[in-house]
C-alpha cells in the first residue's frame, strides 16, 4: 500500500486525503494549526459564533461529491440552505440592489435601476452560462501536470471562447449602463483577489453561480464543511496531526522521499501533497536547488493577491436592514483598486462587506447580529506594526456603517480584529494574500502554477494557488483532481 503524506489539512489537503484513502493509499495529513478546513473555521466569541472563512457557499454538490467518494450519504453529514435573496448591495448613497436567483426579482429591481439592463439580462444570464459551462468542461476538472497539459487543443480552443482579453468591467458594461449596477457584479473580481478593471471577463462566469445556481449556507456554519471532511478522513483512516509544522521537505534524485516537522520528528511517504500556499510553502520548505524550475526568484514574481481587513462583530441589537449577506460600495471603486493594488495601501474610501448568518440561524448571534466585516487590503509588503493605524481604520468602517443606519459602537457586545499580517502567520499565505496569486496578469488567471512539481516527481500541489484557482470549490476540486491523477500514475503501484 502506497504512502501519501498530505502537508496542511485544509479543503483541497482533506478532499485529496479522502479520495485517495478512498482508493487504497495510507494518508496522513499533517496540520500546523490546530483546527483542519484551513480559513474555514468557526470562531466564537462569549455566545457569538462566526465563520471566519468564505461565508459565500456556491457549488455545493462538490462539497457533496467529497463525502459520496467514500460511500458515505453527503445528507448524513451536511445540510446546505439555499439563500433566495442572498446579498444586498448599497452604494454610497443608499440605493439598494439585491442579488437573487428569482430572475422576476431582479428584472423588477433592473426596471427601475437600469432599464437597459433588464431588456439585456437574459442575454447577460445566457452569457454567463456558457461560460460556466466551458469552464465546468475544460478547467474545472483537470490537472495542469506537465508542459503539455497547457498545449491541449481541446484547452486552446475554449481558451478563445472565455473572453480572455477582455476585463471584467468592459464585459459587464456591454449588458448594463447604470454605474452601481455595473459596481455590484464587478465585486466578483475581488472573490478572485482581482481588479475588475483588469481580470477577465472569464470570471463574469461567477454571476452564474450566484444569480442562476444559487448562494448557500451550511447549516450550523459554514466550517460544517470541514468538519465533515474531517469526520469522513478518520473513517476512511486517515490519519491526522494538527499542531504538527512541516518544516522541511527532504529530496533525494529528484523525489521527496520525507518531511520533517517542527519536533525533528520526521515522516516518510511515497508520493507527497502539499496543501499549503504553494507561492510561500514551496520555496520555504524545499532548498532551492531542488526546485530549479521555481527559483526564488520566480516565486517572487507573482503578484500576490489583495488581502483582507477582518472585523467580527457581535452586536446585543439586530439590524433589520442586513441580509445574510451585504456589501456598502465606495464612492469611488476605479480609485479603491489603484489604492490596493498599484499603490499598496488601504483604500481611503473602502467597500465593505458584511456577513450576517444571524438572519439565517438566530443562535449564531443570540443577542444580536453576528458581523463579520471585511474589506479588502493590500498584500503585506512590510513587518512594520501598524496597529494604531488598524484602529483608526476600523473606527472609519464603523463611521461609515452607522452613516447607512447601522448601529455598531452603541451595541458592540465582543470584537476582534484580523489583519493580512494575521492571516500570513497563521495560514502561511503568500504576503497575507487570500488567493495566492491576483488573475490581473492573463499568466496568472489561467495558468497558474501547475499542480505537479516540475523538478520533483513525487510532489504535487493542492489549493487556491494552484490549478483550477481560489475559492472553496476550486480548492475542493483540486483536492479531487490531483487525487484522481495520483491514482492513475501511481495504479499499478499500489500494492506494491
């Protein structure tokens, strides 16, 4: 029976641990932290739980088809609730549009706001589709293994059909003339860590999920995800340490052949799955001769992703104006994205987002909404502290909430605070960055790392950073994928 060491339990580490557990190897994931599911973790507060990683749910039969590959009913172990209105967006002068799959709804909202939009929204929806649909037959499922993987006829052939050289925001403005809607559905950069103004219209493919399939929330929380993974993991008999740091991974003639951890003590293996953020974990644990073809130099080329300011909020009142999920839009969005992105400093005038699972399951905020606040923020390019400048900041966010009728100071029962520095320390990403590489430069949105070492030949690559790219399903899907063509090289091998 083969050995699979699978470092960092997160998504894509425990989607890969159960479907090759499922198919006969020994795994073992190792965890740095404590928890598995990675950025997906529960946090609570007194009586207030959060969910501190992605709050939006879309694609949840990927999440299903991860629990049905050990033969287990997915039904037994997760619930996921359907949002029929699920995000309510505010520009900076109170106009409000809310996203739904209801498309009489949003053709209602579209009259009003922008009638050009609604005559175009079926064809908008058309759109998006078949993008989504090229994506799901081209990208989503495969592995990006070897030089010719990118030389696929078939992949160069849907290349030219998901609007490559077009941007996100020309695309949308083709289907729609009003200036706020046009903001709301260009947000869907930022699930990518990306600019509207530059990413590809590629990503217009994000609308389908949200607007056609629908938004989800897992009953009990969102991390329910992850532990779902981790109860079908042990079943299968994978066997997990958390609080157990990789700290080398030792190569011998072009193989890894074992891992180190932080008590010296070290694991040997036959094939190796690195869940980490590839961008930082792979220069920091393979020496530099070993990875020829991923000096340090290249890995230090990648333009990181934007990061994020996280504030939980538990508040002792309820605003009634929240749906599980809000975002209040800057005055100026073209602005907020040359503040992040080009000049590497927190927007002055920010968008922020707001989840709300309180409106979904009252028990998560007994006393009040349960507020986890984000907004976008630069890559970390220094260690410097700056705490009192997040303290300031964060009191402008609240400004700004209360300017739209919420009511925060008055009614903060617990808080806490989240900064990219936080997020590159504990989850190792990629100078804080949410998504490994930003989708601005057309290399990094569809050709992303690939998911194989080219310089080791038992190594392979799982997670945002890599193929098919950030967000909790992609994650899952690269766990399922690089499983798959670990089984396929390594089939005749298993027994031995």
């Amino acid at each position: 029976m083969k050995k699979v060491i699978v470092i960092g339990g997160g998504l894509g580490g425990l989607a890969a641990a159960i479907s090759l557990a499922a198919k006969g190897f020994k795994v073992t994931i190792l965890e740095k932290n404590s928890h598995l599911g990675g950025k997906l973790m529960a946090v609570q507060l007194g009586e207030t739980y959060f969910d501190f990683g992605p709050n939006t749910i879309t694609m949840p039969d990927v999440f299903r088809e991860v629990i049905a590959l050990s033969g287990e009913n997915p039904d037994e172990y997760l619930t996921f609730i359907k949002l029929h209105s699920h995000t309510r967006n505010v520009s900076s002068d109170g106009t409000k549009f809310d996203f739904s799959t209801d498309r009489e709804i949003m053709l209602e909202q579209l009259s009003r706001l922008d009638p050009t939009g609604a005559k175009n929204y079926h064809a908008y929806l058309t759109k998006v589709t078949e993008l989504y649909k090229l994506g799901q037959t081209h990208f989503f499922r495969r592995t990006f293994t070897s030089t010719k993987d990118y030389l696929s006829p078939s992949l160069g052939a849907s290349f030219s059909k998901v609007k490559p050289l077009t941007s996100l925001h020309q695309f949308n403005r083709r289907y729609f003339t009003n200036p706020f809607v046009i903001q709301a559905l260009d947000r869907y950069a930022t699930y990518i860590g990306s600019s509207p103004y530059i990413s590809p219209a590629t990503f217009a493919l994000i609308s389908y999920l949200e607007l056609v399939d629908g938004v989800y929330y897992a009953k009990g929380g969102n991390w329910k995800i992850a532990e779902a993974f981790e109860k079908i993991a042990r079943k299968l008999g994978v066997e997990i340490r958390t609080d157990c740091a990789v700290t080398k991974i030792v190569v011998k003639n072009k193989q890894a052949v074992s891992v180190e951890v932080a008590d010296e003590e070290i694991y040997y293996a036959d094939i190796f799955v690195m869940n980490a953020d590839l961008l930082a974990a792979y220069p920091d644990l393979v020496h530099e001769k070993d990875r020829s073809h991923f000096s340090n130099q290249k890995a230090a080329s990648y333009e990181p992703s934007i990061s994020a300011l996280v504030i939980l909020a538990g508040l002792q009142e309820r605003n009634e104006q929240l749906l599980h999920h809000s975002v209040y839009f800057s005055t100026n969005y073209h602005k907020e994205f040359i503040e992040l992105m080009k000049d590497r400093k927190y927007a002055s005038n920010p968008t922020i987002y707001l989840s709300n699972s309180s409106v979904t399951e009252l028990d998560k905020g007994p006393h009040g909404d349960n507020l986890f606040i984000l907004v976008n923020a630069p890559a970390v390019t220094s260690s410097a502290d700056n705490s009192i400048f997040i303290e300031e900041y964060k009191k402008q966010i609240y400004t700004t909430l209360e300017s739209h009728g919420l009511s925060i100071n008055a009614n903060l029962k617990v808080e806490k605070i989240i900064t990219p520095q936080d997020i590159q320390s504990k989850f190792g990403a990629f100078k804080g960055s949410l998504y490994g590489a930003a989708s601005n430069r057309k290399r990094d949105a569809f050709f992303r790392p690939r998911n194989k070492a080219r310089d080791i030949g038992n190594l392979y690559f799982v997670g945002g950073s890599t193929h098919p790219g950030g967000g909790s399903p992609m994650v899952t899907l690269s766990g399922i994928n690089v499983a798959n063509t670990i089984a396929q090289v390594w089939e005749n091998n298993t027994d031995s």
